[in-house]
C-alpha cells in the first residue's frame, strides 16, 4: 500500500513577554499576540516556510505599541531605545541576530538579513546599523519608536524589570521549525548592555531533529543557564512539548532562586509547550485543525 508523504500539523505559536501586564493592557496584550499569530498561520498556510512566518509574526508585534519591541520598546538609562533581536533556521542551524541597534524598526528583519547576507551570526550597534543601511533597509529616527507610556515609565522611573517582549516558533508543512526573538530588552539599562533574546541557547533555539524555543524574561537570569539549551535537551531526551518547557523553568528556579523568566516550545508533533514563574505570559497559537489563534495571559 502506498504511504502517504508525512505532513506535519502547521503550528504557530508567539508570546507577549514574560512579566506582570498591568490589568489594562490584558486586553491589548491578548488581541496584538492574536494578530500576530493569525498573521504567521497565513504565511504557513500559503505555504511559506517556518522561518518566514517567525519573522512574518514578529513584525507584527514590533509595530504594536503595546510590545516591548520596536516601536514600544522600552527606554535606556539614557532615555533611548537599543534592541535586540535573535532568529534562528531549524532546517539548516543558521542563526542571525542583531544586539543594542537602533534607528530600525524591523530588528528581527534585520537579524533575518545578518543571517542570509553578513557571514555572521551577530552583529551589534554601529556595525549592525552600517549593515542594515548597506541592505537598503530604511533607518527611522530613533525617536519614532519611543511611545507615551515608555517615556513616562522613564521618566517616573516606574516599571522596572520585565515585561512585553516578543518572540515567535514555527513548525511548517515541510517539518522545518523556526524560531524569532525581538526585545527593547530591560527599562533603564546601561547602554550597550545585550540580554538574551539575540543569543542562540540562551534566547532561542531551533532544530529540526527535536523542536524549537523561544525564552523570556530577564536575560541576566535566562543566559545563567542557558534556558532555551535546557528545554531542548529535554526535547532531545524524548519529553512533550509541554514537559521540556516546565523542565527548563523548574531548573531556572533551582540554579537561580530569583529568576524570573518563561518560555514557549513547539515539538516535531506540532504540540506546543507554555511555562514561566513571572505572573503573566501572554502567548497566542494556532494549529492545524483550529478555526483560529487561542491566547492566554497565562499558562
Ligand atoms: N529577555 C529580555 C532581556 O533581558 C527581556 C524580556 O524578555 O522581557 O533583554
């Protein structure tokens, strides 16, 4: 009897940031992390590749000023913006990131380049933006991205800590994951400080063989233990999707007691994982079979 080809389950799945998000953005943090979501499902649907829906799904998020992300980001101690952002191939295990850039508003389009076109894998500030310029991407003052309430938080010194990053996986019809990172990172931080959302096994990961991860949270605790490494060891070891991401938070909170962090994973089965210590994580996905993106605020 002839086999049909495997096809697997079209998955995608974004989250919001893990942290506490103020009761009056619960609505908007929910519908922006939906949008995304749907806006990924189409490139998989269309047929688009993992990688392309990632991105496809972050920018989204970038341009939501209710994110810490491009427009939104949160601001330095300098009072500007400096982001970071991280994507991850899981067919081939190229990555691409960018760290502390400004004057872009698509950092994770930016990430996706370094990857395709610079040799590297990171590039970061002056030379990441010089690269940027040299592909044709559109600066925009920096000041553009900087939205009310970022600048009140700065300015009242209020919000310190995490909250409202992005990040993206992807499992598409040829079994290819993908994975995407986009931060302004922490409020107030030293300029030219770089967390972990740019870095492979900290922020993201992404492999064919086992899955992909994306973490959030605050990167001084997240690159300690290498949480995306984490759950996709887990992954490797034979765990659901689900299983590895409360494993690498179980850790988290063993080596660093005051971590704060979350994680989203999708497996090869398209089956989606979703754990974090902070209060919230707003997260949205939408697999084969749904009628549409299913959110939460938390897991
Ligand atoms: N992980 C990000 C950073 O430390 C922040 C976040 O996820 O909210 O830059």
């Amino acid at each position: 009897m002839l086999q049909s080809p495997k096809q697997t389950p079209l998955t995608i799945i974004v989250h919001g940031g893990a942290g506490n998000v103020s009761p009056h953005y619960h609505t908007a943090a929910l519908q922006g992390c939906e949008a995304a979501a749907t806006a990924g499902w189409h490139v998989l649907q269309d047929g688009g590749s993992a990688l392309a829906a990632v991105e496809a799904a972050v920018r989204v998020l970038e341009d939501d000023p209710v994110f810490n992300a491009g427009t939104g980001s949160v601001l330095n101690a300098d009072g500007e913006v400096e982001m970071d952002a991280g994507i991850m191939d899981g067919a081939t295990l190229q990555i691409g990131a960018v760290a502390a850039i400004q004057h872009y508003a698509h950092p994770i389009s930016l990430a996706r380049r370094v990857m395709e076109a610079s040799g590297h894998h990171i590039l970061a500030a002056a030379g990441a933006e010089r690269f940027a310029q040299s592909q044709g991407f559109a600066p925009v003052p920096n000041q553009q991205m900087i939205v009310p309430r970022r600048q009140e938080q700065y300015e009242k010194r209020l919000a310190a800590g995490t909250a409202d990053t992005v990040g993206a996986l992807a499992l598409d019809a040829a079994g290819n994951v993908a994975a995407a990172n986009s931060t302004g990172g922490v409020n107030f931080k030293l300029p030219g400080r770089v967390g972990d959302s740019p870095l492979a096994g900290a922020g993201f990961y992404a492999d064919n063989a086992f899955g992909a991860v994306a973490t959030t949270g605050q990167g001084e605790h997240i690159m300690r233990v290498g949480l995306a490494w984490r759950a996709m060891q887990a992954l490797e070891q034979g765990t659901t999707a689900q299983q590895a991401a409360q494993q690498a938070i179980a850790l988290l909170q063993e080596r660093v007691p005051d971590g704060r962090a979350g994680l989203i994973v999708v497996d090869t089965a398209g089956r989606v994982g979703i754990a974090h210590c902070t209060r919230d994580l707003p997260t949205a996905y939408w697999r084969q079979g749904a009628a549409g993106p299913v959110s939460a605020l938390r897991a």
